[in-house]
C-alpha cells in the first residue's frame, strides 16, 4: 500500500467522525429543553429567523465560493504528461467580475443587516401594541437568582413565573460579578452588570417550564447557575400571585420534626442569610425561602426538589455547587442526621 493513500484513508475517516461529532451536537434532532432552534416566543423567534436568514446566507456563499474553487482546481490541474504546462491565462481586473463581485457582496450583506437593524429594534424593548408589561427584577448573584416583582410586592428565587401572551420587561441587575440572563426558547442573552441597569423583554406563548441558564462566566459554579421560568395561564399566574403574597405557612402544633426543624433554622444561623418572612424577615445574601416548599427546584435549578436532594444539599452543599456560600456556614454546624432530617421537613413545609 503507498503511504499516500493510506493518509487520505486516514482523512476520510477523520472526517467521518467529525461530521458525526458535528451532528451529535446537534440539538434540533431531539428533545433539548435549552435549544435555540425551538423558539417559544416572539423574541427568540425574531431572533432564530434572523440565525436562519444568516446561515442562508452564508451557506449560498459557501456554496458558491466553494464550487467554483472546485471547478477551478479539476479544470487547470496540471494533468499526467503536461510537465511543462505553462500557467493558464489570467483574469486579473476583469470589469466585470470586479464590479459582479463588489455589488454580489454589497447585496448579500444588505439582505443581511436589514433584518439584523428590525430585529434589535423589535427585541430591545416591548412594542407598544402588546400593551403594558408585567415588570420583574432579576438580580444575579454568585451562583442563585432573586426575582422581584415589585408591583405584586413579591420576591421569589431560581424559578420565575410569568404569564403566557403578555409581555414581560426583566430588568437586570447584578450583585457581585457580572453574569448573563438567557432562557434559549425565550429570549436571550442580556449582561447583568454590576451597579448598571439593563433590561430585556420576552413573552412566552405557551404554558410550560423554560430553563434558564447564566451565559457569562461568573466564577467557581457558573455552570451550575440555572434557573426555570414557568409560564401560566393568566388565571393560573393571578393565582400563584396570591400564594405568593399570602403569609407563608408554618409548622402547626403537632408537627414536632418541622418545629425542631424551624427551631433549627433559627438557631444554625440560617436565618443570617435566608429571608422566611414569618420565621426571621431581613436575610438578603441567600435565597428568599418563604414559600421554598412550593418550589420544584434546589440550590438554583440543579436539583428537583426532593427531600433526598434537599438533605443532600445541607449534608454536602460542596459537591452540589462547589465554591458556593453556605458550605463554610454549614461545615460550622456540623449538623447531624437527624437535624438535616428535621430541616428538610421544615423547609419542605414552607407553601
Ligand atoms: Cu452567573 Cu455565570
């Protein structure tokens, strides 16, 4: 076997693999709860038409481009028995393939940043015929996120719930580093900057639950920073509103583990960090938990909220969000089984 054909065998497997490597990233073919290619509301449908558009766009240049490569390469190749084959005549500064070319480019670029202009206007802010928008305020922090909505004087963590068909504006604050805002089938990115406001709007057209993901690097946990936007009807959203601003629940009488369980949060320093309104109002460093029980996540989307994964994150909250803020406070406590016990039932507890 020549070595030379053996290295082109060699090339075409290479290829092989890495055009199925290529695929296999590929998340329009299966279920991917944070693929951009799958857009569930007018912004992030604005925003995959003009990925689309581009990639058209390109892929026709590619096309072009590439094929008259080719033809060149097989037409002038020096064949067998023509050693001595002088170069084939030049085509430097034909008019007409100068100017083709200019204006080929000029026109491809226009069909291009036309729509690019229209889309940042449209995503930049909610268009007035959508009427009125419900505003939250999401803060990031290294590695949770807290949402505020202050004209339902409400604050809820790592699960944001809006309403379907209605425009929402976010505004963006950051208080530590800078992280980024993107739910890939909503809307996305936007910096979260520190001591800067920014803003995004997005609407979601359907009821369901969107993930969210932090885009910027942010420190240690930066991978682990998620969170979850729920969409509900307008009645299912009023209604969680109101559970919302209802007093959260606490243990009664006879609930003995969730009252060892609240005295243990009391007396552990909990409190210190996490606000439970009508436990210890004020802790502002970790995330609100008044209605935590209500929630289908732990530790800012990467857990369900089971009592397994709960007792999981108070017995090793290293190893779930490695860098995080409450492992020194909690390695303090030295908390033993049947107090992480007890925790889990009160926290659950808390709707
Ligand atoms: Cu926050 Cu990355």
């Amino acid at each position: 076997m020549r070595p030379f054909s053996f290295i082109r065998k060699k090339l075409v497997y290479l290829s092989l693999l890495a055009t199925s490597l290529f695929f296999t990233g590929c998340e329009v073919f299966r279920d991917a709860p944070q693929s951009t290619f799958e857009a569930k509301g007018p912004v992030a449908q604005v925003q995959l038409d003009l990925m689309n558009l581009t990639l058209m766009v390109c892929t026709f240049i590619f096309v072009v481009v590439g094929s008259v490569l080719l033809y060149a390469v097989i037409r002038f190749r020096r064949k067998p028995g023509e050693k001595d084959k002088v170069i084939p005549a030049q085509a430097h500064g034909n008019p007409m393939i100068e100017i083709g070319l200019i204006v080929g480019s000029v026109l491809l670029l226009v069909i291009i940043a036309v729509p690019t202009f229209k889309a940042a206007v449209y995503s930049y802010d909610v268009p007035e015929e959508y009427g009125e928008p419900l505003e939250i305020i999401a803060v990031g922090y290294q590695w949770w996120w807290s949402f505020e909505y202050p004209e339902q004087e409400i604050v809820t963590a790592n699960e944001m719930v809006i309403p379907t068909d209605r425009p929402v504006r976010v505004h963006l604050r950051a208080e530590d580093v800078i992280h980024s805002f993107w739910v890939p089938k909503l809307a996305g990115k936007r910096d979260m900057i520190p001591h800067r406001s920014n803003f995004l709007w997005l609407m979601a057209d359907e009821v369901g639950e969107y993930y969210g993901q932090c885009a910027e690097f942010c420190g240690t946990s930066h991978a682990n920073m998620l969170f979850r936007v729920f969409a509900k009807e307008e009645g299912d959203f009023d209604q969680w509103v109101e559970e919302q601003q209802a007093p959260g629940r606490q243990p009664k009488e006879d609930e003995e583990l969730e009252l060892f369980g609240k005295n243990l949060f009391q007396s552990k320093g909990c409190v210190q960090c996490h606000n439970v309104t009508e436990v210890a109002p004020g802790g502002v460093l970790g995330p609100d938990l008044t209605h935590f029980g209500g929630r289908t996540t732990v530790a800012a989307a990467l857990l369900d909220n089971t009592d397994d994964n709960l007792a999981l994150w108070l017995r090793e909250p290293e190893r779930v969000k490695p860098g995080n803020l409450m492992t020194e406070a909690v390695m303090e406590q030295n908390l033993t089984e049947e107090e992480i016990e007890a925790l889990v039932a009160f926290l659950s507890s808390l709707k």
